[in-house]
C-alpha cells in the first residue's frame, strides 16, 4: 500500500490524465461487453495503451522501447498458441468441473494477452522507439540533470555500473593516459560508508541532503592514478559526462559531488594514497523532478525548490554564450 501511494505522489500531471482516460475508457467498455463488440473493444485497447504510456513514461533508451516492441510482437503469436491449447484443454476436460474452469480461465488470460495487449503495447512502442532515437542526443541531455533525492529501493546492479564505467573507458582522454580509476558501489554496507562522508546542494541552506528512502542506490568514486599522471581535470570531465548520459539512457539520474571529506572517505574504504580521490558520482532512479528555467540578464544562478518541491535550475541563453568578435 505504502508503494502505491509512493508512486502516486511521483505520477506527473500528464500521467494522471491518461490515468483517468484509461479509467474512463475502461469502465465504458467493460459496461458495453467487449465480446464481439468492436467499439467496446477498441475503448478497451486505448485504455491498455494508457496504462503502458503510464508505465514508459520516463524511459529514454530507444532500446527499451525496441526490446518491448520485439516482446510485444512474440506475445501476439505465442498467446493464440497458448489460448488455442488452454481451450482444447477445456473442451477435454468437460467432464472435470475444476480442470474446465482452470483452463477455460487460462484460456481467456492468453487471449486478453495476445489479442488485446500485444497491440496496445506494441504501438506505444513503436511510437516510443522512434520518438527516442529521433531525439537522441538532444534528449538525454535535456533530462541529464543533477538529481539529489532518489528511489532508494530501485536497486542498481555492479553490471549496470559496468556499462557506466566501460562508457567512461571508450572516452577521449589526455595524451590518452586513461589515469582514471573507479570504485564501484551498491551495497547498502558500502553505501552506507560514502553517504557521510558527502555534501549535498550548496545553494540550499535549509537543506542537509537527501532522507532515508531518497538516498543514491549506488556510487561511482572517480580516483586519479597519481602513478599514471598529475593532471585530471579533463579526463574526469569527459569521463563523468559518459557515465550520466549512459545513466539517463537507462532511465537513472546522477549528482556529479565534489564536496567530499576526502580524508573520512579514503579511511573508510581503505583507499591507497596513490589515488587521488576527484568525485563522487551518485546514481539512482530519480525521485525529483528537475526543470530549466532562462536566467535573465544579471540573474541568479543559484538553483532553487518551490512550494511544490520542483528543483529549478537557471541557465543562461544561447545568447549570452556566443560572442560576436
């Protein structure tokens, strides 16, 4: 119960509208029967493709949306299949009262599946997909925002840290040095060493970071190889920008933390001296919303939260960047 309500108090505006639509558009066809009622069926099929809007919401990655494209399409065939032999095993089974009913019920689950929900589903899809890779760069960047509070039970795995990480490798760096070096965290145990040791959000005075239930899921300690090199401003750059975007294409968040009690973090995770602890990069599935706003002409920079808890995040204008020499 406390999930759901964790989750309606997340839903956007725009999900609450298709919440209702499906609502509205599901109650009708249900009230009308949708056995061999074509309007009622199709009322049916746009309240399932709500609810799987709902659900895809935030998805970034033109892959999630092909992989349920390809799954939606499978279901299609694999669920007539299933149906057809759940039906035979009702009319078989006649006799049965128990094992007719079961597989009558069965039977029904996989025509709803195949005939109602690979569809909708595979439409929104498609739509997503395309939508996705026609956004593409442009689109991870605009949600690539420094998130602070976080869905601290979305777990994040030492794979999903892995392809983070090797996006990292596959970046440019400096007389190609590569002196980075990561420290992979996801446990709570670790987790619960690096947190302390982190200062949150500056400009927000009243604030003293995130609460219990809106922590990171995981870290990544950027460290510097000071046998390798001295110099890593740009490779850390290059290299933490990698792991964000590849964060917001997977549908996670990051905060970029440079404000670090380095010394209580090297003690606590036994870090040799030889590396140079840079950042701390926190990740998780967000748990804020974030939006840019235009910073005016000697404006403030300085980000701020409104009533409703939104972070608003001023930004100068193109304008104000490019000189006319």
């Amino acid at each position: 119960m406390s999930w759901i309500i964790y989750t309606s108090n997340r839903m956007e505006k725009g999900q609450w509208i298709l919440a209702a639509i499906c609502a509205a558009f599901g109650i009708t066809a249900l009230m009308m029967g949708i056995s061999d009622n074509i309007t009622a069926i199709a009322l049916l099929m746009i309240s399932i493709a709500c609810i799987v809007v709902i659900w895809v919401w935030k998805w970034r990655s033109a892959r999630k949306f092909w992989i349920m494209l390809g799954a939606a399409l499978l279901s299609f065939p694999v669920g007539v299949f299933l149906h057809n032999l759940f039906y035979a095993l009702e009319e078989l089974s006649s006799g049965i009262p128990i094992l007719s009913g079961i597989s009558g019920f069965i039977s029904v689950i996989f025509f709803l599946v195949s005939v109602l929900g690979a569809g909708p589903t595979a439409v929104v899809a498609l739509i997503g997909g395309i939508f996705t890779s026609w956004q593409g760069m442009t689109g991870l960047t605009g949600v690539n925002r420094s998130y602070r509070r976080f869905k601290q039970s979305h777990q994040i795995s030492f794979k999903d840290l892995l392809r983070l990480v090797n996006l990292a490798r596959l970046s440019a760096s400096g007389a190609n040095l590569q002196p980075l070096k990561y420290i992979l965290s996801f446990t709570e145990e670790q987790n619960g060493l690096i947190f302390p040791t982190l200062s949150w959000a500056g400009y927000l005075k009243d604030w003293a970071g995130p609460v219990e239930g809106e922590k990171p899921s995981a870290y990544i300690i950027v460290l510097g190889d000071t046998v390798i090199g001295n110099s890593f401003q740009y490779d850390t750059g290059i290299a933490c920008q990698s792991i964000l975007l590849g964060a917001a294409e997977r549908g996670l968040g990051g905060c970029l933390i440079g404000s670090i009690k380095k010394e209580k973090l090297r003690e606590n995770l036994s870090i040799p001296e030889e590396y140079e602890i840079l950042l701390v990069i926190a990740l998780g599935k967000p748990a804020e919303k974030v939006v840019v706003e235009e910073l005016a002409p000697e404006g403030d920079v300085k980000y701020w939260r409104d009533e409703k808890d939104i972070h608003h995040v001023p930004k100068r204008g193109l304008g104000e960047l490019i000189l006319d020499l």
